[in-house]
C-alpha cells in the first residue's frame, strides 16, 4: 500500500509523483512542494 494516496488526485496536475521509502520522506517532499507517494520502508517488508 503506498502512503499519500489520498492526495493521488491533487498531484494529477502535475503530471508526474515522486516516489519515497516511507512515511517521513512522504512529508519531507511534500513540505517542500513535491508530489510523492511512499513506498514501505525496509523495516515493514517481510522475506
């Protein structure tokens, strides 16, 4: 499950989203104006 995809729509004007591991780097680029979505961090994938 990705992180931020509640935002998916807004982002659709710019035309392109970053992708991030996780939660903090989510918030990090969109306090900086950065369209991103995260993907789980290493700590939450199971082998």
């Amino acid at each position: 499950m990705l992180y931020g995809l509640d935002r998916l729509e807004s982002f659709k004007k710019d035309g392109w989203v970053l992708l991030v591991e996780g939660e903090s780097d989510c918030w990090t680029a969109w306090y900086h104006g950065i369209p991103a979505l995260g993907l789980p961090g290493k700590t939450h994938w199971k082998s």
